[in-house]
C-alpha cells in the first residue's frame, strides 16, 4: 500500500511525479503552475495540493522570486515507497532499474539469509515454509508473484533487524515488477528449489550456507532478466 491516496488527488500527483521523473519537467526546471493546472483540467487548489506532496518526497521546492521548481535529482527521496513505485512504472523505458535492483538484492540479501540462518526462530521458519507452499501451489502469475514478495519478506523479518525488514519497501515493487516479466517468458521455471535451499540452509542455521543459497538465487535471477530481454530483443 503506497502512501498516496487512490483518486482524481492520487492520479495527479502521480502525473506530475512522472513528468519529472521522465524529465518531461526537467531538473531545474521552474513548474508554472497555472500553466500545470490548465494542462491537467483541474483545479488550481488541486495542482498545488499535489505540489505539497510532491514537495515531502523532494522533487519540487518553491522559493520567493523563483516560484515553484523541480530540484535536482540528488534531493529525490528514492527510498520513497511511492518514489519506487512509480519509477519502476516505466521499468520497460528504463532498464537499468532493474539492474539496480539487482545490485541492491547482492549487497542486501546474501547477508539478510546469513542473518536468518544465526537469528531465525520457529515463527520466521514458519513464514518461510507458507511462502515456499504457496509456491509450489500458485496457480497463475499474480499468486507466483505474491508468493515471492512473501519468501523475501519474511527473509528480511528473520534477520530480526528493523532496518533491514524496511528493504522490503525497495524489493516489493521492483521483485513484483522483474517477476512479471520473466514469468512471461518462462512460465514453467521452477523457482521452489533454489529458495527451498534457502529456508533449509536457515533452519539449519547454518550461515555460510543460506548466504550461498543466496547468492545462488541471485545469480539464477540474474540469468533469468538476461533471458527475458535477450527475447525482447528478437521480437
């Protein structure tokens, strides 16, 4: 659930935040704002209830003299739940996102599986075995997807590290947007082994091991995303 609320005020922050991010509305750039309004069809209290919005995650700022501008791309919050939602909105147009994802992945969750395998209790485990069920049991691509995003999750909770279980926020949009892609290309891949070895190196607690069962999903995961746009490319 993002922090933005559904409706015509959600779809015109969203609006706006993707003219900026797309670099429709460059950096630096000073947003007229009833310009904004006319083009939108809304009301002027509409534009600039959204401008707050879009102020709280560090895209625009509004100076005396200067007005309303887009503030450059270092201030963005892009840990910003609502942020990665919406980049990962034109993952297509923007594949690099996903490679980030992937380097966040290597750096974070080798070293959240080492963590679960030292600190995971029978109720992390728990969580671990339902993912891995749902797994085996999903029945079409939405269920494989949320069966995954469950998997990672409770990874992240067995760490027992707040701040790690906060990653989720990155992984959620950008595993769930990856998942669709290659599902689309691989619908018969399996990926209940190479997390089973996960959750088995965990409830072993053994380290070493559920790091490099980690590290092997990634890898697997990796080949995976350069499979899907070796098939775009031959379209």
């Amino acid at each position: 659930m993002t922090g933005i609320q559904r409706g015509l005020h959600g779809q015109i922050v969203e609006e706006m935040a993707q003219r900026i991010l797309s670099g429709t509305i460059p950096e630096g750039a000073t947003i007229n704002v009833t310009e904004l309004q006319a083009d939108l069809g809304v009301s002027l209290t509409a534009v600039r209830e959204a401008l707050k919005v879009l102020t709280a995650k560090g895209l625009v700022d509004a100076r005396q003299k200067r007005g309303t501008f887009v503030r450059p791309r270092t201030d963005w919050n892009l840990l910003d739940a609502d942020m990665i939602r919406w980049h990962f909105k034109d993952a297509d147009a923007r594949p690099e996102l996903l490679e980030e994802l992937h380097e966040v992945r290597g750096i974070v969750e080798p070293a959240a599986a080492r963590l679960a395998a030292v600190r995971g209790d029978d109720t992390h485990l728990a969580a671990l075995d339902a993912a891995l069920a749902a797994m085996e049991s999903a029945g079409d691509d939405l269920a494989a997807v949320a069966a995954d995003l469950a998997f990672h999750r409770a990874l992240l909770a067995a760490t027992g590290n707040e701040l790690l279980t906060k990653m989720e926020v990155i992984m959620e949009t950008g595993l769930a947007d990856r998942d669709r892609l290659v599902h689309k290309v691989k619908p018969s891949d399996d990926p209940v082994p190479s997390h089973r070895r996960v959750v088995e190196a965990v409830r072993a607690h053994d380290p070493e091991g559920a790091e490099l069962a980690m590290r092997e999903l990634l890898a697997k995961a990796a080949e995976d995303l350069t499979e899907v746009r070796g098939s775009k490319g031959r379209r």
